[in-house]
C-alpha cells in the first residue's frame, strides 16, 4: 500500500519546522513519492497509514508543529534522543499512541497535562537529562522539567512501562500515595534523580495490592530506611530492584532476604553498614550491586549458594577475612567480580586451582593478592577488564600473562613491585583496541617500544623504561593522557608531533636533552588541546617554544629543574587565560618578571624560584584572583569511564592533577587538595626594592616564599591579612625595622623564616611566633625577645617594666622612674643651652657672626696653601729618585 497523500503532505510541513543539520531526513519530499519509504517511517501493511515515525538520535531541533496531527493513526513515536526544547502539548491528541518516547532531549517546563488523554499508551518515557552545574562553587543539579501532581497519570489506565526519570517530583505531595493509585497494570517504574524525599512513616496504601509491578528504579533520590517497609509489600513481585544512592544508612534489613523473585539488586553508593545477611533464599539473583558501603564482616554465608549470580559488586566497603575457592565454587555464571578497595579482604588460592566462571570483569584493586602472581588468572582467557592494582604483588610477570585476552579494553597492574619485561608484539597486537593502560609504580625494565595504539590512556610511569618518545608521532590523536614520567628515558623530543596530541603529557624525572620542538604547541592553532605539560627535571635547554602561545586551554605549565634560558615569555600572560600552575623554578631564566603574568587571574600556584631574575616584584600581582578568592577552581583532570558489554558494570579511570610545591621549608608533593594550594615562590633570585604591600590582599595564599634576594625595605604592616598562610620565608634580605605585630595574629602559621635580615626590635607577643626556635629570627642582630636568647637577661636583671602587672593584678612602677626622668630632662636643658649659647648668639649678632666665618675662611685658606705646598715637595722629591735610581 502507498502511503496517504494527506499524510505525505503533513510530515512534508512537519519537516519544514525542523532544523535537520546532518541531513538526517533527506529522503523525505525527494524523488520517492511513497512517503511509507522514506527514513523513521512505518506504514500499515492493510491501510497505508502511517503507524510509526522514529526519529530517535537524529540529532533534529526546532519546532514540533501542528502538522503532526495528521497523523492520527500513530501508534508509534519516538523523539528520542534529539534537541528539542518545548513540551508538545499536541502529542495529548494522538490518542492511538501505544508507545511514546521523548527521552533525552532539552525539553524545560512541565508536562503537559493533556498527556492524560493518551489512554491507549502502554509506554511512556519522558527521562530528561539531570544537568550538573558548577559555576565556581557546590555543585548544583539542573532538572529541565518538572511535575507538581502525577494526577494525569492515573487515566492511562493501558501504561505497563513508565520512565519520568530526570524529571523533578519534588513538589509532589505524598508522592507514596500517587504511585500506589498509579495504573494496576504497571510492571515498570522509573523514578531516578527525581528529588524525591521519603515521608517518615512512609505511607502503606493497600499493602496486600495484586499490582503486577516488578522493576522499580528510585535511584539517585533522597530516602532512608524507612523506604524498606513500603517496598516489603512487593515482596514476592519485584524482579528489579534499584536504590543506589539514595542516602539509605543502618543495616541491611534480613526481610530484604525474602524477597524471592529479586533478579537485580543494586544497593550501592549508601550508607549501609554492619554485615551482608543471609540471602541465599534469592535463589533467582543475577545481580548483587553492594558497592561503596560501609560493610564489614566477611563472605562466609554471602556467596555459596547464589548459583545463578552473574554480577558481583563488593568493591569499596570494609569486608575482612579470607576468600577461598569454596567460597567461589558454585558460581559457574560469574561474569563480572569487584571486589576493589577492600583493603581487609585477602584472596588464597591453590596454585593449581581452576575457577569454575570464565570473567569478563576482574576488579580486585587493594586486595590481598600477593606476594606471588596469581596463577588463577591464566585460566581466564576473555577479559576485557583486568584491574589488579595495588595488590601487593611483588613477584615476576609470567610470560602466559601477555598470551591472555585478544579483548583487553582495560588493564591495570599498577602500584606493585612487579618485575620483568614485556613482549614488543603484545603492544602491536594485544594494545590496539584498548581504552585504557597503566602498568605504573612498577619494576619494568626493558626498552619502550614503537608503540602505535589507539588507547585513551596510557600510564607507565615509575618504572625503568629506556629509549626514546619518538614513538609519539605515530599517534592518530585518540590518546588524551600519556605519562612516562620517572623513568629512564632519554634523547631529544622528536620534531614531528601528532595532529592531536595528548591533554596531559608527563615526562618528568628522565634524562631528555635538547630544546623543546616548535611543533609541541603548532597544532593547537586547529585544536587548542593541551591541558596540563609535565617536563620537569630534564635537561632541556633554550627558550620556551613560543608556538605554546597557541594552547590557550594549558592550566599547567611545569617546565622546573631544567636548564631553560632566555627571559619569562609575555605571552605566557597574554595568551593563556586559563593558567592554573606556573612552575619554572631551577633555570636559567634572567630578565625581570612581566607585568603580563599579572592577567592571570585564575593563576594558584607561581613558582620561579632558584633563577637570576631581577627587578622588583610587580604590584599588579593582586590581579591574581585565584590567590584571593575561597572558591577553588577545579585544577586539570580527566576522569575516563565506559560499561562492559552487558552494561552492568562501569570501568572507570580517574587522574587529578599533582603538583611539587616547596613549602614550609621542603618540598611537598601535592594531590588530593591540590584545589586549595596557593603558593608564591620567587626565592633564589636578584629581585630588589620593597615587598609590595600588595600582596597583602591574596588572602588565600597558604605559602610565600622571598627568600634569598636583595629586598629592602620593611615588611608590610597588614601581613596579618593573610589568615590562610601556613609558610612564610622572607630570610636572607635586606629587611629591616620590627617585625609587624599583625604576624602574631596568623593561627594557621607553622612554618616561619625570618632570619638573616637586618630586623630590629621585639619579637611580637603571641602564642604563634613565641612557638618557633630561634633560628627562625637569627641573623638579625638588633631583635629580641621571646624564643631568643639575647635581652631576655638584660630585661630580667633590670626589673620589672614600667607598666608591667604583677600576679595580683597591680601594675607596679618601676622603682628608679624618677632618676630616668630627670636624666631626659638633663640632656633636653644641655641640649638647648648648648645649641643657643653658641649657634643662637651668631645668629642674633651680626659682628661676632661675621668674625666667625672669616675665622673659618682664613683657616681654609691656610689648610689649603699646607696642602699645595706639601704635595709639591713630595713630587719634587720623587722624581729626584726616579731620576738617581735610573742614572
């Protein structure tokens, strides 16, 4: 049958309506007439009509016309997945649609209550996307649409399948209630991020209903355990159940046990704690999610008889004891095994042991598995995820490891002490479809290979890898985090450079030579791509390569410990907005510091320290906003994650930025915090001039170190401004006067330097600066005070000060006040005698005045003539000798 011209006619102005970017729909309205061939069409076989339109993942935006209700006969519509904005209300008048889906789009607003017309419905799915946002402070979620009753719902009397995740019911009142009154012939329930809250008790509407309901997804909501006794009434029905994170704390209830005809079971990401209970009467479970818990206890009566499991998520939790073959002998359907970040948890088997499952998932991170190999691996031959990191194993790779699975996607074996060498065919091979690679911290010392790969990430850092990094130009741009930093790789930089290079390049801690290539920064005139440069600790010489000036989305630049040489770019300033870390300490750099770097307004962490820069310290540096504001911007990460093939378990990779800070008098390697560090370092310099009470305003510093410079000048009286400072190291200047009283109110300081300056006075009282030794103050010989030793006695042998308080709250005067009264006294009187009995009386009569200056200029004139006359013997008389001396 052709289709319906009336028909054909209304999908023709329906498209009209629609942005169709990828040409998506270019069938529609072209030479073919029968619209039942054009693309996401479907007619009937008997009438023409049009029956289906699928439109899913066309990547279509703009208008949902009117048109569309020509289609009157549509069982089918699926808007999925597109970019839409405004809720059709139209749609309430198909009502011969069985199924409707309008999942994932931009849809904002509510849904339209004319969606109730739509009787026939046995599907509906309007999931939105939950938008997370952080604008520079606590994440918040963005719920697109929303819904403030569910009353439309409860005349679709044919819904079997309803999903509303990502849509906000948080203004639904009890909303218990309205599910229990929703259609009875409903099966599956999907409430996921719908800020939905449980009522404490939860209401038990009809708690011996016959509702047929059997999956039921209320993750990602706020309950707690009182979400329990409303679920128990679907006891023996529900086949999925989903409430991860859901902020559920206590203990697992034991009832959950009785819930037979579970199939899928995902508890994680809460707050459960104490032990797993005995649910070996879920005979029918497949799935078993427990993850990121606080459970303890060990396995014992967990596993054995859950034969028909597939899916075990164990991982970050408190589990203890020891797992044995017995433990794992009936699960001849396991599949995926996590088991990660029970550090408690140890795994003994016989070395000629043969599991019974075939993994395609293996996740056994900080578990107990060495020190030897373990030899149960080899059986497994298939799996696409091998996470065995920090295992304590200290043993040498077998060589059947690198013979294993054609399918490897992830592999990780990082954070142990394993040794040998690795196949250079396994790379060429085993290597090319992998998402992911970290074979780091490690004893691995054979030369790096050519490697050509396609991996998003590599790691192989901390081991002894030699050779050269010329196998970078061979990448096709799929490789975003590349680390081969600490080991033993040397040779100069290749001068080619893939189109797309990685993000996050680490090559610190090896022994590179040469200049740093025109071409690592070239590409990012057509791909602004690098995030983060690691090259620290090399011996890289000459200028900073200026095609850098085109990588404008760097955060970190970490260039220290070489042997670089010219002045500090402008450009780095000008061209790099987003410039977290600046680190060029340990070069050669000379020049004065550039005004430009002041435009670095999310800048947290300068380092130039140990160069032979001069000049002054620019005052422009309170432009650094980074350094002054609490919110922390999120310094460069990657965070990499997929699904297995059966969608079930998530493989999920993370790097966060770390940085060497030298701080509070040694360097310290930061991480986890890395956010929060705001350091200064400008030591080992020649800078000169005063220190810039501007830098007074960065509040959030935490460390400020001027050491070893040429810095005159005082120290800024409002450095007590700075609450956040735990370092300060102004030692081996030019300072002087006292030290600011302002610094004893800094609670948080506990690393100070001030010695070897010219610094006078007391030391300020206050319980934070009387803690430090004295050789925080040492070499600066006019201070005193408290912890130094010198003045200490002196003050002593003297007495009590005027003013000072003794124990009974007095204050005493000091007994010879009166004598050092009198004495002050004395030398004003003698010094105003003096001055006006001779300079007064020259100034008041002219005669003896001018007596006294031709006095002065006779004896001037005298002293004059001696000195003429002298000089001229003595010449005479040289050159009588000279003259003797050469007869």
């Amino acid at each position: 049958m052709r289709c319906i011209e009336e028909e054909r006619q209304a999908l023709f102005k329906f498209k009209q309506g629609l942005e169709d970017n990828f040409s998506m729909l270019s069938s529609w309205g072209s030479d073919e007439e029968d619209c039942c061939k054009w693309e996401a069409i479907k007619c009937s076989n008997q009438t023409g009509h049009v029956e289906a339109l699928d439109l899913s993942g066309k990547y279509l935006s703009g208008e949902i016309r009117s048109s569309l209700l020509g289609l009157q006969h549509l069982t089918y519509l699926d808007l999925s997945y597109n970019h839409f904005s405004i809720l059709p209300k139209l749609i309430g008048s198909l009502t011969k649609l069985q199924y409707l889906n309008l999942s994932d789009n931009n849809f904002f607003g509510t849904i339209p209550p004319q969606f109730g017309n739509l009787t026939n419905l046995i599907s509906l799915d309007i999931s939105g996307y939950v938008m997370l946002s952080v604008d520079h402070g606590p994440t918040k979620v963005l719920f697109l649409t929303e819904d403030y009753n569910l009353d439309w719902l409860f005349h679709l009397s044919s819904l079997r399948h309803l999903d509303m995740s990502g849509v906000n019911l948080s203004k639904v009142v009890n909303w218990p209630d309205k599910v229990n009154m929703l259609p009875s012939l409903l099966q599956d329930l999907r409430l996921s991020h719908c800020q939905l809250s449980m009522p404490v008790p939860p209401t038990l509407i009809n708690p011996n209903c016959s509702s047929p309901l059997s999956f039921l997804d209320l993750s990602a909501n706020q309950f707690n355990s009182s979400i329990f006794p409303w679920l128990f009434k679907y006891y023996n029905r529900l086949v999925h159940l989903d409430l991860h994170f859901t902020k559920i704390e206590g203990l697992i209830p034991k009832a959950l046990g009785k819930m037979v005809a579970l199939v899928h079971l995902d508890l994680s990401y809460n707050k459960l704690e104490g032990v797993i209970p005995n649910l070996s009467k879920l005979s029918l479970l497949r799935e078993l999610h427990l993850s990121n818990n606080q459970l303890n206890g060990s396995l014992d009566n967990v596993l054995g008889k859950l034969s028909k499991l597939q899916v075990l998520d164990l991982s970050l939790n408190s589990l203890k004891g020891v797992i044995t073959e017995t433990h794992l002998s009936n699960l001849s359907n396991l599949n995926q095994l996590d088991l990660s970040y029970n550090y408690d948890l140890s795994l003994k088997f016989s070395p000629d042991w043969i599991p019974p499952f075939h993994l395609d998932y293996i996740g056994l991170r900080s578990c107990k598995l060495g020190p030897t190999f373990p030899q149960w691996i080899q059986t497994q031959k298939n799996f696409s995820s091998l996470d065995i990191s920090d295992a304590r194993i200290s043993d040498t790779i077998p060589n059947w490891f690198w013979d294993l699975s054609f399918n490897i996607k992830y592999l990780n074996i990082s954070a142990n002490q394993i040794t040998g060498t690795i196949p250079f065919e396994w790379f060429s091979t085993r290597f090319q479809s992998s998402y992911a690679i970290d074979l780091s911290d490690n004893r691995f010392s054979c030369p790096l290979p050519q490697l050509n790969s396609n991996s998003w990430v590599l790691n192989l850092s901390n081991n002894l890898f030699q050779g050269t990094v010329t196998f970078i130009c061979e990448s096709d741009g799929s490789l975003e985090f590349l680390d081969l930093s600490n080991n033993l790789l040397s040779g100069e930089l290749p001068k080619c450079w893939p189109k797309v290079g990685p993000a996050f390049l680490n090559l610190a801690n090896n022994n590179l030579s040469g200049r740093i290539p025109e071409s690592l920064g070239k590409n990012c005139l057509n791909y602004s791509h690098f995030a983060s440069l690691h090259f620290q600790n090399n011996s890289f010489i000459g200028e900073l390569p200026v095609s850098l000036m085109n990588c404008s989305s760097l955060s970190v630049i970490d260039f220290g410990e070489n042997k670089l040489s010219g002045r500090i770019p402008t450009w780095i300033g000008t061209s790099l907005p987003q410039l977290m870390i600046l680190r060029l300490p340990s070069n050669e750099f000379v020049g004065s510091i550039p005004l430009q770097l002041c435009q670095l307004t999310s800048l947290q962490i300068l380092d130039i320290s140990h160069n032979s820069i001069s000049g002054t310290i620019p005052r422009c540096i309170n432009n650094f906003a980074g350094m002054t504001q609490k919110q922390n911007l999120k310094i460069s990460r990657l965070d990499f994650g997929t699904t297995t093939a059966e969608g079930s378990m998530r493989i999920y990779w993370q790097y966060n930025e770390k940085a060497w800070v030298n701080t509070k008098g040694m360097p310290l390697e930061y991480k986890k915090i890395l956010d929060s560090v705001k350091v200064i370092d400008l030591s080992s310099n020649r800078l000169e001039g005063e220190i810039p009470r501007e830098v007074t305003s960065l509040l959030e510093l935490i460390g400020l170190n001027l050491s070893r410079n040429l810095l005159t000048g005082v120290i800024p009286q409002n450095i007590g401004d700075l609450k956040s400072l735990e370092s300060l190291d102004l030692s081996s200047n030019h300072l002087s006067y006292v030290i600011p009283q302002s610094l004893a109110t800094l609670s948080f300081l506990s690393y100070l330097n001030l010695s070897n300056n010219n610094l006078s006075g007391r030391v300020p009282t206050g319980t934070q600066l009387q803690s430090f030794t004295a050789s925080s103050y040492a070499g600066n010989l006019d201070l005193c005070g408290l912890p130094l030793n010198r003045c200490l006695e002196d003050n002593m042998a003297q007495g009590p000060q005027i003013g000072s308080t003794h124990e009974d709250g007095n204050i005493e005067e000091h007994e010879n006040s009166h004598e050092h009264l009198w004495f002050y006294m004395s030398i004003a009187i003698g010094f105003i005698v003096g001055f006006w009995g001779v300079c007064g009386s020259l100034i008041l009569k002219i005669t003896w005045r001018h007596a006294y200056f031709q006095f002065l200029d006779r004896m001037g004139d005298r002293l004059f003539v001696t000195i003429v006359v002298n000089m001229a013997k003595l010449l005479r008389n040289f050159k009588t000798q000279c003259y003797q001396e050469n007869v």
